[in-house]
DNA sequence: CCAGTATCCTGCAGGC
DNA sequence: TGCCTGCAGGATACTG
C-alpha cells in the first residue's frame, strides 16, 4: 500500500512510537527480494543501537540509528510494517522482526517480496544507486519550479513521466491518475505538449492530492501499533482511481480505462485534455 | 538517450 | 465447488 501518502503515514507512525527505542535482535530468513534481505547482516548492523527519527525520500522509508547508519526500507507492491507486541500472531510471508528492548516488535511483512530492507552506512543517499537518483520531493517548495522543465523534455505520455522515480520521487499509480483528473490533463498527452502554465496547474493538483492523502492517512495513526495496523490507505476518497464505468464526480460522463505507460489508467475522456 | 515491454512474486476476483 | 486467467499500489533490465 505503498505510495509517496502512506508511507509518510508510516514515517509519521514511527517517529511517535519507534524512535529512542533499542535494537535486540533482528532475524529473518534469507530471502530473494528486490535485492536478497540478509537478516544476519542488519543484525550486526543494528543490535544495541536505537532508533532515531526516521526520514522518507520519494516511497523509501530510512530509519537511521544512534552511532551513524540506516535501514533503508521500501515497501514494493504489498509490503507493511507491524508493530506489535511478541504474543501477536506472526502473519505469513513476515521476512523481517527486528526485536525490540521494551519486548515490542517491529515486523516486515511483504507477500510479493517486490520490496526491500537493506542496511546503509556511511555515505547516507549517495551510498545506494536508487536512493542517488531519486528525483525531485513533490512536497518540496522547489517541485512547482521544477516540474515543467523536466516534464516538457520529454515527450512521452505525461502519466509515464510522473511514474519516473528518477524525475518525481514518490508518485505512483493511484496519486497519478487522482493528479491528472484534477489538473484536466489527458494521462496520454506528451509531456512537450502541454503548455508551461498548465505543468504549474499540475504540480499545484499533485501537491493537493498528496497533502489530502497524508491528512487522511494520519487519522489512523493511533492505531499503528495495534492489531489492525493498515495505515490510511482505504481512508482516502478516490476520485478516479478504481472507478472506471462509474460517472466523472466533475462532468459525469464515464470514467474510461486505459493502459498508458503499461499501467491501468482511469480517466475522463470529457474532462482532461 | 528515449520509449515501451517483460519480469520478479503472491493473492485474489471473476469467468467457466 | 474448483480450476484457470489476468490483474494488483513498483522498479528495473532489457529491446528496438
């Protein structure tokens, strides 16, 4: 559940209850994912060491420790993070528990193992090769500027662009459509066709979203550490994004469905152009 | 360099 | 009921 909102909920969720706490122990199995998680290495890496306030770039979720170094997280297509009490059940396909000195737990759980934990000493970003060439922070003052540069290079669907870690860090499949419908923008229109003053609509709709999407996700905060800990996800109301043959909420006409940039695409044909 | 496709993996919904 | 197919919130190694 994984995009640029949720996993700043998750950030968030863990500054409150994660950090000043102290690494036991961390195990795991060894297990092919994005890269191969190697339990016996960030448990070197991490026992006796405690949390400090974790950062996010783009859907990468860093959770630096005390004496330098971080884990660095991503959660892919179906990755989440529990953190829970040991006497909970243990939910399958958990390749990650990193025991806690108060007897807490935190676990990553991933079904599709299309995520990613791995430990990242010194040298912070630079150090990893998708963290280095991460692009622009849409929540960043600069982004607005930035934006029409980087999308009027291009003259690929704008849609591919915004799904570009490398230009825009942390939008994905859903927040790209919601954008796009409330800046008018057709999702299969060249990045080079689209005027400058309508990139800066753009980057405005994007903005909007996201901060929506956070503000939702952050009314369930509460209940991270508990037993049902699905952060935010389903607490946003979604315009397009999973309502295709259902009327426009803007002009009423149905939503259509498209594939653009090899991803499923709702949009409507009489509002975004 | 750029744009588009195939691929990694499991779970689940829908068709038959 | 069960089996099969296709699709899912992502990133990247390929191809042309």
């Amino acid at each position: 559940m994984p995009e640029l909102p949720e996993v700043e909920t998750v950030r968030r969720a863990l500054a409150v209850n994660l950090t000043g706490s102290r690494v036991l122990a961390v195990r795991g199995r060894e297990v092919s994912m994005r890269r191969p998680l190697e339990p016996g290495r960030l448990n070197e890496a991490l026992q006796g060491k405690r949390f400090a306030e974790p950062e996010r770039r783009g859907k990468f979720l860093l959770l630096p420790v005390d004496r330098g170094g971080c884990l660095l997280l991503h959660l892919g297509m179906s990755g989440r993070l529990r953190l829970t009490g040991p006497d909970r059940p243990v939910e399958t396909h958990t390749h990650l528990v990193i025991e806690l000195e108060d007897g807490r737990e935190l676990r990553f759980v991933d079904p599709r193992r299309f995520g990613l934990a791995v430990w990242l000493g010194a040298g912070g970003e630079e150090a990893d090769p998708s963290l280095a060439r991460l692009g622009v922070e849409p929540l960043d003052p600069v982004f607005g500027e930035r934006l029409p540069a980087l999308v009027r290079a291009r003259r690929a669907p704008v849609k591919a662009l915004l799904l570009d870690q490398t230009l825009v860090a942390g939008i994905g499949n859903i927040y790209a459509a919601e954008s796009l419908w409330e800046a008018g923008i057709r999702p299969s229109r060249p990045g080079r066709a689209i005027s400058e003053s309508r990139v800066r609509l753009l980057a405005g709709s994007i903005r909007s979203v996201l901060e929506r999407a956070i503000a939702a996700g952050g009314t369930t905060l509460r209940d991270f550490a508990g037993p049902n800990g699905d952060a935010g996800y389903f607490a946003v109301r979604l315009q397009v994004y999973g309502h295709a043959g259902r009327p426009c909420p803007r002009c009423g006409q149905p939503l259509r469905e498209d594939a653009i940039a090899g991803r499923s695409t709702v949009w409507c044909a009489n509002c975004q152009r």
